[in-house]
C-alpha cells in the first residue's frame, strides 16, 4: 500500500517518544512537499478560469453565468473535468508531491465557486468594487440576504470525495476564508463585516466538519486578505479562522494560507502585494491561534526569515518557487531558502510549497518548478 512520508513521520515521532530520542530521530526525515491549491486548466476544460483573464485581470463572474446558460450537457463536462483532475493528480504524484490537491479544476476561481453555492449571494447583479488596498478592481457579487447553504448536503464534500477516489496519494482541500470572501464580495446585507464573518465561520465550519467525517486529513483555508488587512485580522479575522476548524479530530492537518496576493498576470512586476512584513506581525498570534500549519509567501519576494523563530508550535508552510514568475528556480537557489528557514525552525515544523496555486504557470515550467523544488526538499535534512 502507498505510504505517505507524512505518515511514517508520525509513525517515528511515536516510537522516538518510546525510545526517548524523538529530536534526533525526526530531523533523520525528508521534508514534507505540498502545493496550494490551483492548477491551470487544460483546453479541454471550458470552465471560465480567472487565470485566463490576460494582461487586464479583468474576469468577471458574469463569464461564468454565461457558461452556465450555454451548458448543454453537465455530463460531458464532468467527464471532461474528471479526466483533467487526474491528470493533474497523476502529474503531482509522478513529480513526488506529498499533499497534492485536485488543482481546483471545477472552479472558476477559489471564492467565486465556493459563494455560488450558498444562499444570500446574488450573482445576476453584479457592481464595482476596488479591493486589495488598490491593487484590484472587479464587478463582483453581492450579500443581499443572510449567508448559508441551500441544503443540507455539504458541496465542498463532493469535490473532495471525487478527487480523493482517484488516488490513494491524499488529496487536500481548499476552502476561502471569511476575510477574503469577504474581500471578494459587496456586503448589502449584514451591518458590518463581522457579522458577515461570523455567518461564513457557519458555513465554512459545516463543510470542514463534514470532510473530516468523511476521512479528508488535509484541508486547508485561504486567508491571504488577513496580508491586506491586519488589523482585522488581529481584531477577529485570526479567531474567526481558527473556529472554522472547531470540532475537528486530531489526525486532520489543519492550514491556513496567507500569501501576499496574485498579481494580475504572469510576470507582472508592478502589482501592489501585501507587506510582506506582516508576516512578522501577525506570527505569535497566529502561533497560537490552533491549526496545524500557516502557509506564507517568500519566492517571489525574500522574507527576512527570522520571524519564522516566533512560532514555536505551529509548522510552516513555506513558498520556495514562485508562482507569477516564468523563471525556473534552481535547485541549489530553493535549497538555499530551505537552508535559511532552518536557521529558525526544526525540520518536522517545516514544509515546502510554491507561494500560492499555480494556475498562471504554462505546465512545462510548473513542472520544472515543482520537479526542482521536490529534489531540494529531499537532501534535508542536511547532516
């Protein structure tokens, strides 16, 4: 049976717990490899993708409500999207990926997709909104009535399962966080943003709980507007996050991913990211905040790492190619960046992953990447 590396790491934190050696045994481990979420869609998808948008970034959700009238066979499209999922899964397993994802094949992008399926978001009237300090202008949808799912059958649950029955690698999910939903989307309804959050912790909550019922043990939450907003973050954003996760078993890895934003196309320089400076901020409480791993941005923009010594419990998930960039990271440069993080982390609290989904990327470069950051990961430990 295939065995993950996460696996027997667990298996020899227990017997070095036994063995009273557990350091020692654990830096022994390679490090762990995930990604983030997104991949690029083939041709052979049509699904309407935010990363095709072009050199203006300008996607609007009405793209897909028009898909959505000219769909003539959803059974078609299932096959079509079937047969790209594992494609990608075969890629990313062959590659040597730990935690692979489905590449978020079905979405049209990570907000947009999940808000569809809930009650109290209007897509058919669509405004003008500037978001991510400045840096991004869209026609999004609105909140017009309260937030929650049309039913009882928990939507995120079938993504998973449908991609997880494909493969024995595990698979994680990927759910948006109430900030950046919220910093996705035109509030019209509750009286402030966090009222709209704590309806969105329900929501996401319930899905959450239902994959980890169902036997997900990777799910992750993207949170990267914390990045553009840290006060809120400090104020409830954080907390809010970590109660999505509330009620779930202890074998289920828990994520939050907080990049510093997608520029608007591949090798764009000028776009506004976040402060990447935030990170050191916004560190000890999300320390302490209870999930498992964060997920942070450095390829694109070297952090100083010394930050990453103010989390003593939590693992990083650190970026090590970038995902905006056609150039091809070598394996001696992310070896490099491995090297420095481990100047502040143990290895069993350190995991290597690009910045952020890779849906801009042409595919031979994404697996040059991904092939480069996998042969780096496994020489470390260094002895």
């Amino acid at each position: 049976d295939y065995v993950t590396i996460e696996n027997q790491a667990r298996h020899i934190r227990i017997l070095s717990e036994y063995v009273g050696c557990r350091e020692s045994v654990l830096v022994r481990m390679p490090l762990q490899t995930t990604v983030i979420g997104s991949y690029p869609k083939p041709d052979t998808v049509p699904v309407p993708d935010w990363f095709r948008a072009g050199n203006s970034g300008a996607y609007s959700a009405q793209e897909y409500n028009d898909f959505q009238k000219k769909l003539e066979c959803e059974e078609v499209l299932e096959k079509q999207i079937t047969r790209a999922i594992q494609e990608v899964i075969q890629e990313q397993t062959d590659i040597g990926i730990d935690v692979i994802t489905d590449g978020e094949l079905r979405r049209e992008n990570y907000i947009l997709y999940f808000c569809r399926h809930l009650n109290g978001f209007d897509f058919d009237n669509l405004v003008k909104e500037t978001f991510r300090n400045g840096a991004w202008t869209a026609y999004v949808p609105t909140v017009v009535s309260a937030v929650g799912p049309r039913d009882d059958k928990p939507f995120v649950l079938e993504e998973w399962k449908a991609a997880q029955n494909l493969t024995e690698t595990p698979v994680k999910i990927t759910i948006p966080g109430p900030m950046t939903i919220i910093g996705s989307t035109a509030n019209r309804f509750y009286k402030d943003r966090q009222d709209l959050s704590e309806a969105l912790v329900t929501v996401i909550n319930r899905e959450v709980l239902a994959l980890a019922k169902a036997g997900c043990k990777h799910i992750q939450i993207d949170e990267p507007v914390m990045m553009r907003n840290p006060e809120i973050a400090e104020d409830y954003g954080i907390e809010h996050v970590s109660r999505c996760f509330e009620g779930l078993p202890s074998d289920v890895t828990t994520t939050v991913h907080a990049c510093c934003g997608y520029p608007l196309y591949l090798d764009q320089e000028d776009y506004l990211k976040a402060d990447k400076t935030l990170y050191g901020r916004l560190a000890e409480k999300l320390d302490y905040a209870g999930f498992d791993q964060i997920s942070i941005e450095d390829a694109h923009c070297h952090n100083d790492l010394s930050f990453l010594s103010k989390f003593t419990r939590t693992t990083v998930v650190l970026g090590v190619v970038a995902v905006a960039r056609s150039r091809v990271e070598t394996t001696e440069e992310i070896r490099a960046r491995i090297r420095e993080a481990l100047r502040f982390l143990p290895p069993h609290r350190l995991v290597v992953a690009p910045d952020c989904g890779l849906g801009f990327l042409p595919r031979d470069i994404l697996r040059a990447k991904l092939k480069n950051m996998v042969a780096a990961a496994r020489t470390f430990p260094e002895n």
